[in-house]
C-alpha cells in the first residue's frame, strides 16, 4: 500500500512538472518576408473556353515585378466525349500590392475527336494547340485569402482536322476567383 502511495505521487509529481511548461505557440507569419505565392483558382472563360481549374505559383518575386506559372485542367464535352484541356501559362505581374497588371503568354492543349479532312464518317483523336495572351488585372495581396482576376485573353490557333484557318485568331476574355496562400 506504501509502496502505491509513493508510486502516485511520483507519478503526480511528473504532471506537476509538465503543466508548468512554457509551450510556445509558433510566431505569426510575417507576410513582408514570405509573402503568399500559391494560388487555386477557378476561371470563367479565358484560356479553356467555359471554365477551368487552376494552380499557380509565383517564382520570383520583388516589390514591382512578379514571375509566375500557371497550371490549369478543364473537360469539353463533346457529345458522349469528354476532351480534356490542359493550360500552361507564364506571367508577368507589374506594380505593387495588391493591384497588378498581369502580362503573360501560354499555350492550351486540347485532345479533340474529330472527323478526318476528306474522309467522312471517319473519326479520330487529334491534338489541337492555341497560343493564348493574356493581357488584364489582378488581385492579389502579400497576405493569405481572396485572388481576384480579369483579363483579355486573345487566342491564336494553328490548322487541325476541321478546317480551321491556318491563322485563326479571336479575341477571348476570362474571370478568375479563388485563394491565395
């Protein structure tokens, strides 16, 4: 009985000791030094046509100009085929926190079944590749929370299956919403 007595205070005593421990909760983040660089977004319009789902990650950054690439994923639905899209995108983003001019060039790639150029009732898979600019506004501030974009983005598209001109062009326009961090 002694000997149970003495092992619980021993062991009360551990406690005791723990609950006086200063734990430290880790320091803000100061957003002057590591700024929020990654953003998810959906765009409306733009590159992919309707709308698209997207990653985009600033690599080089200084107070007046910003580097970014972005990623982007969308599905067309073409009858019963889906034909996915996929975006490539590099930008230049002017000016300070948090209103930007976003200059940039990329490239949509689009896996589209078609029907064969002379061969009718013929169908395939085909690669199709846009140049995209874009040219527009951006919010996105040093913190966490709200990316706000709209933009001009003028495609060019070279010749595939269906008769495209060879220097098709058209003016496109797209709206993004979603969060930086």
């Amino acid at each position: 009985m002694l000997r149970s007595l003495i092992l619980f205070f021993l062991l009360l005593n551990c406690f005791i000791y723990l609950a006086q421990t200063d734990y430290v909760v880790k320091p803000p983040r100061d957003y002057n030094l590591k700024p929020s660089k990654f953003s998810a977004f959906i765009e409306f319009g733009g590159n992919a046509g309707l709308f698209s789902l997207n990653a985009d990650r600033i690599y080089y950054y200084r107070k007046d100009i910003k580097i970014s690439s972005r990623i982007g994923f969308a599905l067309h639905m073409n009858n019963i085929y889906m034909e996915p899209i996929i975006l490539l995108e590099n930008n230049f983003i002017l000016f300070k926190n948090p209103h930007h001019l976003e200059l940039g060039l990329g490239a949509t790639i689009q896996r589209r079944f078609n029907e064969k150029e002379n061969e009718p009732n013929l169908y395939a898979w085909e690669n199709i590749f846009f140049s995209v600019w874009r040219c527009g506004y951006r919010f996105q501030k040093q913190d966490d929370g709200l990316f706000l974009r709209a933009a001009l983005t003028p495609v060019i598209m070279r010749k595939d299956d269906v008769s495209f001109q060879s220097n098709y062009f058209q003016f496109w326009a797209g709206v993004s919403i979603g969060m930086s961090f």
